[in-house]
C-alpha cells in the first residue's frame, strides 16, 4: 500500500475562508502553492491506483465463529460477582481455568508496568478476566502510569501527549484478529506514544440486528473466550465486561420519557424511542462510566491530568494510521476544535470531557418529557457545543465498522461514511480482505 499521505490541511479553521487560508490560497502570491498542491492531490492518486492492482486477490476473509465447545463458558447458578475481587465489573458466568496465549505487543507502560499486567501473557481464562477488570490492578496502573509520565514527560510532553482512550460499546468483531491488531497498531501507537486504553465491553448482544437505516448485520460473535486475545494484545488499564444481558429496563429513567413527538420536535428520528431505547440509554450511560473511570484513574494516579479524552468503538478497522495526538492537540488548544467522526470517533481536549458525559446528566436528573438529543451523534454534538468546543466532522479519519462479513447490507454503507478512501470497491477489499496479513 502506499504512504498513508493526507491532504487534509494541518488545522482545519471553520469556515470557508479560514480553510482558505489553511490551504494558502487566499493572498494573490500563493497559486504557485495550489498549483503545486494539485500536482501532489494528482501524484499521490495516480500512486494509488498503481497499487490498487494488488488488492483483489488477497487473502479470503477469515472470521472465528463461535465457539460452541462450552470450554470457555460455564452457566452456573453460583455469584459470579467474586472475579475481579467483587468489584461489578464483569457481569457474566462463571468463567473456567483454561489456559491462555501468549500475545505480545507494544505499549506505553511495557517492560515497567509493575503489577499492571503481571501474570498476563500465559495465565488462564478465569485468571485472566479476573486480573482484566480487578480495582487492584487498574490502582497499579494509575500509580505505574504516574511514575512512567513523570520519567518521560521532559523527553514526550511536547510530541506525545498522553491520552485516555475509551473504547466503549458492543464486541462485535473486535474478537477478529485484524480488527484489534490494527487498534494496536494503526491507532493506539500512532495516536501517541503514551496512550493509555480504557475499555467497557458488551458480549451478550449478539442477536442479527435490523437497522433500517444501514440494513442488517450479524456479530462474529464474542464470547469471554475469543475476547482475551484481543485484551492480551491491547492492555487495557481498566475493563469492565458484560457477558449476560441486565434486566429490562435497567438504565431507565422511571420520571424521565422519551417520546416520538419530542424527537420530531428536534428534526431527530424516533428510533430509539420505545424498541430500542434501552440499547441507547446503556450507550451514554456505558461511555459516562468510561469517562468516570478515567477520572478515577487520574485521582490514583496522583491527581495528574490527561491531555486528551478520545471515545472509539470496539467493532472498528483503522486501515491506515490515525494523525498524531499532537495534531490534535494543537488543533484544541488554539482553535477549541473537538474532532470526530459520527460517533465512531471522539477526541477532545481534556477540559471538553463534560461533553462526554452531559447527555446521561440531562437524562438522569429528567423529569417529564425528555428534550435533550434522540440520536448519539447529536447527543455528544451538542454537549460539546455548549461547552465552547467547535464540533469538526474530519470524515478523513481511517476507520470503518467492520462488519462480521463483506456481504453484510452494512458493510457497504458503513465504507461509504467515510472519504479517506474514496473508491468503494478498495476501501471494502482494505476493510475485509486483509486478515490473513495480521
């Protein structure tokens, strides 16, 4: 493949004539500058389909099923609440000992992580999950974290900030080996070299799903067996799993109402009023948690701050590397710019958290008819927006949902969101037909 160049300008400046000036055509000196960034626009395209050739004949796509052994999982009557040392954070059957793999990968705290990751690379399942979402561990992470910033915030502050990731949602594909190892390797190390990944997970619901605006598709799906692979190469410094669905019901509001009338109110769609309410409410109560979480890691950690809060999704292919934290930082601090993409995407300066979270505040504190967002996207918009941020869609950012197959009626839909790829046909083959190659 070729170089991952993007002509997108370095600071995108709201407006038309700031993006004007960002690109440098706006003085009567600079057409040779235009000029010669149409020759570079042509270069690179023409550089493009030269390796476009050698992507239809890659390797078949290659999915794990589920795995209907019964080896990993155990339907007991027994609590379940003792893995993690008690702390509600895995919410699922009793898991089996059964041994692990070792997976090996690059992160910010590897080779000083203390007690963070101890015991991780060949402990067994139950071992594992244990580990995965104990307050023991995640406490010594913070405290590792806090001495690994300190020795390299001299040498890193200025070129790698640090960054909380919450990858918050359901686990769809995110078992699929090319999907995590491309979060490793296309995001989370080239986002910066000091991120730090947060992850609140959902296994259970792996039903086809019906959507009528981007058609049906299907989870691979996940199970606690199949998830481990993808936590070992991650290493999340906090997890909190779902396995077993909750009751009906349980994010729900009973003084709170979200009604169809008041959605045609906002120009919003009524989806997710009724049917699918409770699938909405445990998405923003699920990513405020994250957020909560992150906040408690920066207290253990000795009141040290992130630069950066970013939200992504555990069913997603980055199939090129993201831009430099350092970019957006820049971006935040001198233009308030959060960035996004839908809400597949979120990364906002740190004193635009709020924004996260302010959605499941209104909702929670409701009485009545609910008059705050219908849909996610509009629900962290407008959070941000009111706290001074200026909302940016980059649709350039290289990320699209996977999907368990390429034949699944969204699969094309969700290619189609994006506009770093703009050919269909080789953004699905980068999408679908490189597992073999991770």
């Amino acid at each position: 493949l070729p170089p991952s160049y993007s002509l997108t300008p370095p600071v995108p400046i709201p407006g038309k004539e700031g993006l004007m000036r960002a690109w440098g055509c706006s003085e009567t000196w600079v057409r040779a500058s235009c000029i010669a960034g149409a020759l570079l626009l042509l270069y690179s395209s023409s550089s493009a389909l030269r390796y476009s050739n050698h992507i239809v004949d890659l390797q078949p796509i290659n999915v794990p099923g589920p795995d209907t052994s019964g080896k990993d999982i155990v339907e007991e009557e027994t609590d379940n609440h003792n893995i993690g040392g008690g702390t509600g954070r895995y919410h699922g059957p009793v898991v089996e000992n059964v041994a692990g793999q070792d997976s090996t990968t690059i992160s910010f705290l590897d080779g000083k992580s203390g007690d963070c990751f101890a015991g991780w690379k060949n402990s067994s399942t139950r071992e594992f999950i244990e580990s995965a979402v104990s307050d023991a561990r995640s406490r010594a992470c913070a405290e590792q974290f806090a001495l690994e910033v300190q020795r390299t915030q001299k040498k890193l502050q200025e070129t790698h900030p640090t960054v909380a990731v919450c990858m918050v949602g359901n686990a769809r594909t995110l078992p699929v080996r090319s999907v995590f190892r491309r979060i490793q390797e296309n995001f989370l190390s080239k986002l910066s070299r000091r991120s730090v990944l947060f992850m609140h997970l959902k296994a259970w619901d792996t039903d086809k799903k019906e959507q009528h605006k981007h058609g049906g598709f299907r989870s691979v799906p996940a199970t606690v067996s199949n998830l481990t692979d993808a936590l070992r190469a991650l290493r999340p410094v906090w997890v909190y799993l779902e396995t077993r669905k909750k009751a009906i019901n349980s994010h729900k509001n009973p003084e709170c109402e979200l009604t169809e009338a008041a959605a045609k109110d906002r120009g919003e769609d009524s989806f997710y009023v009724g049917k699918y309410e409770d699938r909405y409410l445990a998405q923003m109560s699920a990513m405020s948690d994250c957020v909560d979480a992150v906040y408690n890691f920066e207290r253990q950690a000795g009141g040290l701050k992130f630069d950066m809060i970013a939200k992504i999704r555990p069913d997603v292919t980055w199939f090129y590397p993201v831009r430099s934290a350092m970019d957006y930082k820049f971006q935040g601090d001198v233009y308030n710019i959060v960035t996004h993409l839908a809400d597949q995407f979120i990364l906002s300066p740190r004193r635009f958290s709020l924004g996260f979270q302010q959605w499941w505040k209104n909702y929670t504190n409701c009485k009545g008819e609910f008059k705050w967002a219908y849909l996610p996207e509009a629900a962290y918009r407008d959070a941000f927006k009111e706290l001074g941020a200026d909302y940016y869609e980059d649709k350039k950012t290289p990320q699209v949902i996977r999907r368990a197959q390429i034949d699944e009626p969204s699969a094309t839909i969700a290619c189609g969101r994006q506009r770093r790829v703009t050919n269909l046909t080789r953004c699905m083959a980068m999408v679908y037909k490189f597992d073999g190659y991770f």
